[in-house]
C-alpha cells in the first residue's frame, strides 16, 4: 500500500514515540514494587517494536508477527500492573506507561494491516483493567488513557481501510482509462483504415464511373466485364487488407482476364510483419499466382504463432466425362496444381 509518504519517515516518527515510553518507564522506576518484572517487560516491548518497525519485507505485517504482538502486550501487562500500587495516593503517574506502549505497538499492528490483532489487544486492556485491577475499575478505562489507546487504533483502522479503497479505486481508474484510450486508438485506426479503402475504391472505380455516367449506363460486353473484374478487385481491398501490393494486385488482376477465380483472405495473420517481411512475402505471393496455371487460387493469412505467413492453394478443374455430358461441374475432380507455404522468415540453404 504506497500512501505517499516515504516509508522511513513513518518508521522513525513510530520509533520516536516507542522510545518516550521507555524514558517514561525509566523515569518512573521508584514507583513500582520491584524493578526487576519492570526491565523484563521494557526489553520485550523494545524487541516487539524493533521487529515490527524493521524497515524490509512487505507492509503486510506476517501473522506470527502480530500474534507476537499481541502476546508481548499481555507480557508487559501482566508484568507492570502486578507491581504497581493503583491504590496509591494520587496514582500510579507514568508508571503505567505499558498502556500506552501497548497502544503504540498495536497501532504499529494496524498500520501494517492486522486490525484484528490490535482489536484483541485493546480488549485484553479493557478487559484487564476492568477485571483484573481491582482499586480502579471501569473508571480506568478513562483515567489509564486506554481509550486514548483504542482511539489510536480506530484512526489507524480507518485510514488504512480508506487508502485500501483509495489504492483500489486509483487501479480503477487507471485500468479504465487504459482500456478508453486502446478503444479510442482502435476507433482511430477504423476511420484511418475506412479513409484508405475508401480512397482506394474512389480511385479505382472512378474512370469506370465516369464511363457509366458518360454512356448512361449502356455498357459493352468488354465493359461489363470489366466492371465484374473491378468489382472483384474492390473486394479484394476489403476482404485481402494486407495480402495486396502492386505486385499481387495486378498478377490478380492477370489471372482473371485469363478466366481464373482469385479469392485473397488476410485474417490479421501478417499485421505483426515489418514492412520488409511484408514486401517479402507479398512478393513470392505475386511470383506464385504468376506462375501457376490454376483455375481457383485461394490465399490466406497464417494465425500469429505459425512459422508460415501466408499459404497458396492453386486448383485445377478437372471434369469427369459424365459431368461434361450433363453440363456440370464436378469439386471432387479438382486436382491440386499449386500448394504453397510462405515463411514468415526467409529460409536459409
């Protein structure tokens, strides 16, 4: 959890107020019964906060941690109050520092994400006060400063809660905001790719529209035919993408003046090629539909993974003397005369 704050500097403000309770402890050392349970619950308390202040490792504090914690907190209790006098005339004073050590250190505990441990050592507080000391009673809730202990812990419990919510609401936010500016970059990239296929449309039919508009749509036959070839060619722009270059385009556009049926097929197989490997590519595709005699020649885009880029299937229609007879033509009678696969990668000899 980054709050912001650098985390050496909330260490050492936690340390500062560690250390004044030990300087309380020892300033009042001729007050309790006997020093000896005094220094005990001192060290422990010194080891507690150093090992849950220890700079390294996640913020999360472990849970072996915590629960030692939580026992160090009964330890110093048990050990301070059973020595001290709360019948004594005008108090105990300082001397019952080990309730706002254990306040500290279970604060500590909060901030580092283990509420429930600290909840538990305020109750044994509360109840230890309550139950266990008999000369003050419930009024020593107040009078021990306890509730200023579980004061401490409740801010702690709340802000950590908040900056959880808050950290929680920042990833978000920021994964939206991802997510909104890929879909304005995709929406971008559509109106380019339409303003390019339809700069190539308008480029391509335009003298043919002029045609049209020239003879008011009365056409030869070599027109028509045209038209038909120009058709296909514009379907090639929308369904071939990045199958096309000036090579492809016009051994395509040869192979259907000669009768061949062309189908161009680019799945985003190839989007991920440099504009070298792409020329490449294109290239060879252009040299096959070239040299092959097919009647149907069909290209496709290879899916991203495949060491192949792009596969040529060429087709030859072979009609069966029954077919002939009936005027049909027969798939099955197709023999294959082209089978191609084009390496995303030039293969070395």
């Amino acid at each position: 959890m980054n709050i912001g704050v650098p985390r050496y500097l909330i260490v050492g403000m936690a340390a500062v107020f560690s250390a004044y309770h030990l300087v309380l402890a020892t300033y009042t050392l001729d007050i309790p019964r006997h020093t000896t349970p005094i220094f005990v619950a001192m060290a422990l308390y010194a080891i507690a906060t150093i090992v849950s202040l220890v700079p390294w490792g996640p913020p999360r504090m472990p849970i072996w941690m915590a629960a030692f914690n939580l026992a160090i907190v009964i330890a110093i209790t048990l050990l301070v109050a059973n020595e001290l006098d709360f019948a004594r005339p005008g108090g105990t004073g300082y001397a019952s520092w080990y309730v706002a050590a254990s306040g500290t250190l279970m604060t500590i505990t909060s901030t580092r994400g283990r509420h429930t441990f600290a909840w538990l050592g305020i109750g044994f507080l509360v109840a230890h006060t309550i139950f266990g000391v008999g000369a003050v009673g419930p009024a020593g809730i107040f009078s021990l400063g306890i509730v200023g202990s579980a004061l401490w812990v409740a801010v702690s419990h709340v802000l950590a809660v908040a900056l959880a919510k808050a950290s929680k609401d920042a990833q978000r936010f920021s994964l939206a905001e991802r997510e909104a500016t890929d879909w304005q970059a995709a929406q971008e990239a559509h109106v380019h790719e339409r303003q390019f296929r339809l700069g190539q449309t308008s480029a391509m039919a335009l003298t043919m529209l002029r045609t049209i508009q020239e003879s008011g749509g009365r056409l030869t036959d070599e027109q028509r035919q045209e038209c038909a070839y120009l058709e296909s060619a514009i379907r090639d722009e929308i369904r071939g993408r990045k199958l096309l270059n000036d090579a492809v385009r016009d051994e395509v556009m040869s192979a259907r003046r000669r009768g061949a049926t062309v189908n161009l097929l680019d799945e985003g197989g190839i989007d991920d090629l440099s504009d070298d490997e792409l020329e490449r590519v294109l290239n060879r595709l252009a040299l096959a539909i070239h040299e092959t005699d097919a009647d149907k020649i069909i290209a496709r885009t290879v899916p991203e993974g495949s060491d192949v880029a792009v596969t040529v299937v060429g087709l030859r229609s072979v009609a069966s003397s029954e077919s002939v007879a009936l005027g049909l033509d027969s798939l099955e009678d197709d023999e294959v005369d082209l089978w191609l696969e084009i390496p995303r990668v030039p293969v070395t000899p």
